[in-house]
C-alpha cells in the first residue's frame, strides 16, 4: 500500500468507528430500563410493546403501507411542493390504510377515530418519516437536475 492509500484506509476506520459510537448511543437511548430501576413501570413497559405490535399489526401488515397512507405533499397553484401539516395528514388518514386481519374487525369494538386517537403517537412517527423520505427523494431529484 502507498501513503495514500494506508491514510484513506485510516480515515475510513475512523469514520465508521465514530458511526459505530452513534449506533451504540442511539440503541442505549431506546434499550429497556434496567430491571429494579425506581422510576420504571413494568406494566408501562408492557403497554409500549403491546401498543407498537398492535400499531404494527393495524397499520404495516403489507409491504405497501406508505400507499395506503395520504400524501405528505401537495403541489400549489404555482407548481411548487408544500408539505402538509401532521394534523392535515391525521385528519386525511381514511379507513382504506387499516390492514387488520378481515377475522378480528376492531372497527366493530371501536370507531375508526378512537383508533386513529389511540396509535396518535406512532402516526406521528410515521408521518415524519414519510416527510423526510419525501424530502430525501425532492433533494436528490433538485441534485440530479443540476448535473
């Protein structure tokens, strides 16, 4: 190997140790609590897992679930794209985006807002996500434009 090589190679390694400390951090940030710990609830620890495999269940059982939800963006009179607000999308979420299985129907138990109401949370993550795809996608579109 020449200089040159040997100090990319460094370089690189440093990169993804420093990648690798960000990983570590973030899984710490979202681990369980320590068993014992005062301020933890165990039953809130139950009720987390149960309502994301619920949300998971209801909202993501296809592989096409974005499509099921509305659009994050819509374009204006002057052709430019506006993201819409995370209430607009709440509110614009139909029943067509839930995928229970067609055996247990929760919409005989509660109404389609009581479970929109319920999994708020999860939608509002959703909803973010789905908005920083949409912006990746625009950025990149704006980049390959350019060249």
């Amino acid at each position: 190997m020449n200089k040159t090589q040997v100090v990319a190679e460094l370089i690189r390694v440093y990169d993804e140790n420093e990648a690798l400390k960000r990983e570590v951090e973030e899984a710490k940030r979202k681990a369980l609590p320590i068993q014992g710990s005062a301020k933890v609830d165990k039953f809130d620890i139950i009720d987390k897992l149960c309502k994301n495999a619920g949300f998971l269940k209801c909202f993501y059982s296809t592989d096409y679930y974005a499509e099921r939800f509305p659009k994050v963006c819509v374009k204006d009179d002057s052709n430019q794209m506006n993201f819409i607000t995370f209430d607009q999308w709440f509110t614009a979420i139909g029943k067509d985006t839930l995928q229970y299985g067609r055996d247990e129907s929760l919409l005989n138990v509660m109404s389609f807002n009581e479970i929109k109401d319920y999994f708020r949370d999860q939608l509002k993550a959703t909803y973010d996500e789905l908005v920083n795809k949409k912006r990746g996608e625009i950025l990149t579109a704006a980049k390959e434009a350019k060249k």
